[in-house]
C-alpha cells in the first residue's frame, strides 16, 4: 500500500451550519474525517494524517501530521464555526506542514473539503495548482453543499492543471439521503487506497442475513465497521494465497529427488528389465551354484565306500 503524508483541510465557515446534509454539513466532514483517517492508517500502518481548518480569520493547523486517532477527534472537536474559507492560503500552509513531515519517503496528499463560495479567481488557483503540482503535492477537493456552476468551474480547472502521477482527483457529491462519508467511499479518493465502493455487489455476503449489504453490515449506520471488515477479508485472502504458494513450491523440491522411471518393464527377450531382473539372475546363478556343490559332494562320497 501507498505510504503517505495526508493534511485535511476542512470548511468551518458559516456555510458548515447548513442541515442540507445529513446530520449538518459540519457534522458530515467529522464523520468523513473520520472515515479518511481509518483507510489511511489501515492501507499503510506508517502512514501519517494531519488536521486543519480554513475558516475564520484565517488557516488554523489544529493537529500536525501524527498516527494518533484522538488528536485528529480533539482537533475536530476544539473546531468553532465562524467566518468565511481561505481556500488559496489553507492549501498554502497545508503543503508547507507536509514539507516538515519527519519521514520524507512519504508522499505527500492534502484533501480539501469546500462547502461554501470560493472567493479566489479561477486565474490564482490555476497558478496554485501548478506550484503544488511542481512540489510533488496531490490535492483531492471533496465539493459539496455550495455547487453552484462558478464553484464547480474553478475546481475543476484546479484539478485539470494538478493531475499528474499521484493522481488527484475532484469528487462533486450533491445532498441526499446517504451520508457524506457513506458515498465518499464510492470516489477515487478512497478507492484508490483498496477501499472499494460498498452496498449490494456479486460477491457479497449470500447467506442473505444482510440485506443485500457486503459482510451483512449497513456501511450508511456504521461506516467504521464495515471498513475494517473488508480491510480484514484482503489481508485473509493475501495469507491464503501466501501459503498456497509456499505448499506449491515445496511439494515441487519434494519431488525433484525422485527419480523417473523410464526403462521398460520387459527387455527385447521378454524378461524382467532393471534392478528386478538383475535380482533374479542372480537368484538362479546362486540356486545352479549350490546344486553343482553338492552333486560334488555325493560323488566323493561314493568314492569313499567304494
């Protein structure tokens, strides 16, 4: 799995407060904050997630980068709501905490959630997204709640010119009765960590005790659970498969020291070929050899009588 460095940003704005999204917008970022740090931490233990919000005054780093899962709850928790987004300046200070990130083989990712309007002209986040692009930063936006065509259009232009190898990717989730995190599951920005999209597929679960969801679990009530369930079912399947291979190697050096068996059975005179016949040969030269001994023997002891 991919080893990574990942600041979420999220939006405290006044936009969060709206309840078009359930719970509330400001609520569905927690859960999906949530959600990213479980699959990140899960896809590479030595992976490492920050926190920051870019509301108010203005950027805020609330928890550096770190494994801990409590700092990540604290930061989000000691979050307050207020003022408008300073998107260019959020990513800004994003990529200059993953530059102090202590394991520098790390790739560096900032996922970005935007609620409300972007203020920033489509000209400045052109130029944003080639400097991050230079500096080897993905930028995935999770846009929802304000999606008017203006927002959209910006964002898009920013993922056109930041795509590169890491790969970025821009999810556009309108409201609706699922949650945030449940259908962020099904956008590249998890798939790509081997998070697949989740609910009724062929191979889920057929004791048909789940009402049609994967592993009998609702990903909508617990999001958590059913991640880690799947999580579990590929390291099972990549043991498994691990030690097929290992039986098949070794039962092929089992048979190497075995020799093939390609004389046949009978020779041109039809007698028994290879060690057998050698052993019966043998057989008959010892029986011929103890009867001339002693036919030798019954002659000289007629000689003796006579």
């Amino acid at each position: 799995m991919v080893l990574e460095a990942t600041m979420i940003v999220v939006d405290n704005s006044e936009s969060s407060r709206n309840g078009d999204y359930v719970p509330s917008r400001w609520e569905a970022q927690s859960d999906a904050v949530n959600l990213i740090f479980s699959a990140k931490t899960q896809a590479n233990p030595e992976s490492s997630v920050g926190l920051m919000s870019m509301g108010g005054k203005g950027p805020e780093v609330l928890v550096t980068l770190t494994t801990d899962f409590g700092k990540i709850l604290d930061g989000i928790h000691r979050t307050k709501i207020r003022g408008s987004t300073h998107l260019a300046t959020g990513i800004q200070i994003a990529g200059l905490a993953l530059k102090h990130r202590q394991n520098k083989s790390q790739r560096q990712r900032i996922i970005v959630f935007t609620c409300s309007p972007i203020a920033e002209s489509e000209a400045q986040l052109v130029k944003l997204a080639k400097r991050m692009k230079k500096n080897n930063i993905s930028i995935d936006f999770i846009a929802f709640g304000d999606l008017e065509p203006e927002n959209t259009k910006k964002l898009e232009a920013f993922n056109e010119n930041i795509k590169g190898g890491d790969g970025s990717h821009l999810a556009i989730i309108p409201p609706g009765p699922s949650l945030l995190s449940d259908t962020l599951v099904t956008t590249p920005i998890l798939s790509a960590d081997g998070v697949a999209p989740r609910g009724g597929t062929e191979d889920a679960g057929t004791d048909g005790g789940g009402g049609g969801f994967e592993f009998g679990v609702d990903p909508s009530t617990d999001p958590e659970l059913a991640l880690a369930l799947r999580m579990s079912m590929e390291e099972e399947k990549a043991r498994q498969e691990k030690e097929g291979k290992a039986k098949e190697q070794s039962k092929g050096e089992s048979l190497e020291g075995i020799p093939e068996e390609n004389q046949p059975l009978l020779d041109g005179q039809g007698e028994a070929s290879g060690s057998g016949g050698d052993k019966m040969d043998e057989d008959k030269k010892e029986s011929s050899e103890t009867k001339e001994k002693k036919d030798g023997d019954g002659d000289r002891d007629k000689m003796d009588i006579a």
